[in-house]
C-alpha cells in the first residue's frame, strides 16, 4: 500500500521513535518495527490491539521489540514523552466529531512533538458525489469474497450525510450469495474535514501547517485528490498567528 510505503520513509527520515494514533492490528505498525524503528501505538480498540498482539507473536523478537502499545482515547491520552514524528493515518481522524474532539486530540499531539517533531496526518477529502446520494437508495457495488466471513457477497452501500454535524453516515451491507438470511450491516460513519478547515483547526490549536500534499507519492493536492496529507509542526508563536501551508 502506498500509505504504508510512505510512512516507513517518513520514520526512517527521522530514525524514530514514532508516535502512531490509531494504531489498529499494526498495518503501519508492523513494516515500521521490520524497518527496525520503535513505534508506540495508541488505540481504544482492545480487540484491534489484542489482535496486533498476535500478529506480534508471529514475528522475530528483534521485531517485536520496537512496538509499544497502549490502550487509549486518543483525544485524552497522554504519555509524557516527545518523538520526532507523530502519524495518524487512513482517516483516524475522521473519527473526531466536534470541535471538543478535535481540541483534544491536537492538544495531545502537540504535547508528544519534540521541538522540530512533524505530525503527519491523512484525511479523505469530501467525497462530494457520496453527500450528495439518496439516503433511501441502496448502491450496488460488485460482488466479492467477504475476507473475514470467507464466502461471496452481496453489497450494497448507503449514504446519508448530515450537512449540519458535516458527518457521513455509510450502511455496508453484506448478503452471502444464496443465504439471505444471513444477511449483515455493519455502520460507519466519518466526520467530514474540508482542506482549509483542517488548516485553521492545524492553526488555532499550535500547530503550523508546513505542507499539504494530494497523493502518497508527493503530489499537489487539487481538485482531483480524493486524500490530503498533512505535515504539521510545533508553532513558535501564539496559536492563531502560524504560517500558512504552502
């Protein structure tokens, strides 16, 4: 994956140790440790951390040495230590509904900075085509092979989206081919950032945008990126005066 790909860069620009908000069963987390950098992962799942532990099992010790995990809101937790570089990654934080979250989890980042640390973080921007769908309409997508249930399914997906809270509610629901009764939903739901509105929160709450990029390979983001990485660092002056992203 490119995300990946490009997060180990990251950590091997720095030497490490990494800050990783949303930690999840280590799909970052782990190609970090087998680069030999030290990660601590922070996640409130306890069945996404529990399995990452067995995936940890699964490796070398001189892997599993340089992971760390701690159970955690990642809008309150705090670990009175500094690192070079703070990720959070595949739409982490889209998962910061109010401005109250997002206060929170910044604050947090930027007490986990070290003075020339960068925060790095990838968003979706709007699908703008999905807020604008059918709440009633059910969309077809093709059929595939469920990767946990193991067996061929029907999907179908629904959108309704809350312009007023700026949060996507998505339905995703499984059929297996032949077995309608086993029938699933499973809920998502994900607050909607618009590129200079992740700016101004960066901003007013200590943290200068350094950079903004639409793709994992470096490029501008425009109006054809569908993801917006952000680097971020400490601000030297009072929150409200830092620099714009260029």
């Amino acid at each position: 994956m490119a995300d990946v790909v490009y997060y180990v860069n990251l950590a091997l620009s720095t030497g490490g140790p990494v800050l990783e908000y949303g930690v999840g069963n280590g799909r970052i987390a782990l190609p970090l440790a087998r680069a030999g950098i030290d990660v601590v992962g922070v996640d409130q799942s306890k069945p996404m951390l529990d399995d990452l532990r067995r995936r940890l099992k699964d490796e070398p010790a001189a892997v599993r040495k340089h992971v760390r995990l701690v159970r955690g809101d990642m809008r309150s937790v705090r670990l009175k230590r500094r690192f070079p570089l703070v990720i959070c990654g595949f739409n982490t934080a889209l998962h910061l509904y109010t401005r109250q979250d997002v206060e929170g989890f910044l604050g947090g980042v930027r007490s986990h900075l070290s003075p020339r640390g960068v925060f790095v973080a990838d968003l979706s921007t709007p699908p703008l085509a999905d807020l604008e769908r059918d709440p009633d309409r059910a969309y077809h997508v093709p059929r595939f092979r469920h990767p946990t249930a193991g067996v061929m399914v029907k999907n179908t997906e629904r959108f309704d989206y809350d312009p007023a809270r700026q949060i996507l509610f998505v339905s995703l629901e499984f059929e297996p081919v032949g077995h309608p009764e086993q029938a699933w939903m499973t809920p998502l739901c994900h607050r909607q950032f618009f590129p200079q509105e992740w700016e101004a929160l960066l901003h007013y709450n200590g943290l200068d945008a350094i950079k903004v990029e639409g793709d994992f390979q470096g490029g501008p983001l425009d109006k054809n990126s569908d993801v917006m990485v952000w680097h971020a660092r400490r601000a030297r002056t009072a929150p409200g005066r830092g620099k714009r992203a260029r």
